[in-house]
C-alpha cells in the first residue's frame, strides 16, 4: 500500500496520517517532520532548512527530492507508506514517480479545509517536543494544559504557526501544490474528504475509502 495525504496546511494532515498508518500498519512519512529533525541539528543543512521553514517558503526541490529518495530505498519502505507532505510541486510529484517507477502510487487522500478555519488550527495547534504528537488548544486539547499525554513532555508551538507565516504557506500552497492535483486527476486515485467534521468523523470517512481499495 503506498499512499499520499494531501490538503493545506492545517487540513488535518499529520493527525489523520498519525491514525491511517496504525490502522494500516504501514510507515509515515512527512518530510515537515524529517525537516524539522534536521533544523535542531547545528549543521549547515540544517539552518539553511530552518529559514525556508521559519518564512513558510518550500525547500528547493533538488534538496526535498534527494532526502525523500533517500528515505523511500530504505528496507522498511516495502510494506508500505503514507507520504504526507510530500510531493508539494509538480517537479516534486514528477521526481516521485521516478523514483516509484511503473507501479506509482495507489491512493491519493484529499482533504479539504476553508482558509477561515485552517488559520485557526494552525495558531492554535501545539506539538509535543518529545514524541510529536499533535494537539489542539481547542479542537484537542491535552487532559493537562501544556503536557502531553503520551509522554508527559512539554507542548509547543511551531516558530512556522503565527498568523504571519500561515499565510504565506497558504499562499505557497494555493500556487504551487493545488496544481497538483491536476496532475494526478487523470489517474482515477484521489479521493476528496471533507476535513470540515470531527477528526473522528473524517477518520471514519478515510477508513471507508481504504476498505474501498484494499
Ligand atoms: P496538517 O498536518 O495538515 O498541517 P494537523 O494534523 O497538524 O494538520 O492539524 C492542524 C491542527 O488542527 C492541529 O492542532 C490539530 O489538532 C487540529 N485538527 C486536525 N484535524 C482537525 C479536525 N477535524 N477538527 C478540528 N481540529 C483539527
Ligand atoms: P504543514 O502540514 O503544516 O503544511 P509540514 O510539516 O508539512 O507543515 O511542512 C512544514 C514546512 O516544511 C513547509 O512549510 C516547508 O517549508 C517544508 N516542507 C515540508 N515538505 C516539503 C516539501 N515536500 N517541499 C518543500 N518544502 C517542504
Ligand atoms: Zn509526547
């Protein structure tokens, strides 16, 4: 099974991808979350990363390509994965199916989300620094304020979540990762959820869609 989440910034990526790939027992793999592993670390690649993530601008594809290629050779990629976050241009989404060859992907999960709505997510999302689980101040909030509940470490919220940056990332995906979806139109394998319910709710729509294909 290799399949792609794809939606704006906010949509509900990560968390649903969190539970697809449980349910599924496949890989998850978000090149948001390789990159930002990379930025705590002090190398030059590292903080070259950590200013296109901090303005909201995409990495260069030549730079994206190579670490996705990379990760997508390693053994544990055989039993399947779920890309979120990745491909996000055209070239991006060319170079994939380079990299996958002839039997390409199998599902292509769209979820989508009003501008209105997103940015309140994303200002509102905190991280766990420790295992990255996500939360909500209001749509999921922790049982304690500030504490995962699955660790016990501290939340955070990402330098990339304020209002200034959310919307340059909604810019860049309006111009150059919504025409991606024309792209893979034609493949017959991209199914459109509704991100605008509960995340249970959307969960539940996504495991039909799976039943669906399997
Ligand atoms: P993405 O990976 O697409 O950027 P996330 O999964 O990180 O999105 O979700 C963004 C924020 O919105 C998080 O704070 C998350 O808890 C919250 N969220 C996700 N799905 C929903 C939903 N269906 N309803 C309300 N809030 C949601
Ligand atoms: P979100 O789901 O909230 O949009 P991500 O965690 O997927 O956030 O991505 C965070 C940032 O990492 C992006 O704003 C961008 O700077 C960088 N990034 C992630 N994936 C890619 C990609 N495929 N191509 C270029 N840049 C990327
Ligand atoms: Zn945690």
């Amino acid at each position: 099974m290799r399949m792609l989440i794809m939606g704006p910034p906010g949509a509900g990526k990560g968390t649903q991808a969190a539970q697809i790939t449980s349910f599924c027992g496949i890989l998850h793999i978000s090149t948001g979350d390789m990159f930002r592993a990379e930025t705590k670390e002090s190398t030059e690649l590292g903080k070259k990363l950590k200013s296109y993530l901090d303005s909201g601008q995409l990495v260069p594809d030549e730079v994206t390509v190579k670490v996705i290629e990379k990760r997508l050779q390693k053994p544990d990629c055989e039993k399947g994965f779920l890309l979120d976050g990745f491909p996000r241009t055209v070239p991006q989404a060319e170079a994939l199916d380079g990299i996958l060859g002839k039997d390409g992907l199998d599902l292509i999960i769209n979820i989508s989300v009003d501008s209105a709505a997103l940015l309140e997510r994303l200002t509102g999302r905190r991280v766990c620094k420790q295992c990255g689980k996500t939360y909500h101040l209001l749509y999921q909030p922790p049982q304690d304020e500030g504490v995962c509940d699955n660790c016990g470490d501290e939340l955070y919220q990402r330098s990339d979540d304020t209002r200034e940056t959310v919307s340059n990332r909604l810019e860049v995906y309006q111009n150059q990762t919504a025409p991606l979806l024309d792209y893979y139109a034609q493949r017959g394998i991209v199914r459109d959820i509704n991100g605008e319910q509960s995340i249970d709710d959307v969960f539940q729509e996504i495991k039909k869609v799976i039943r669906g294909i399997v």
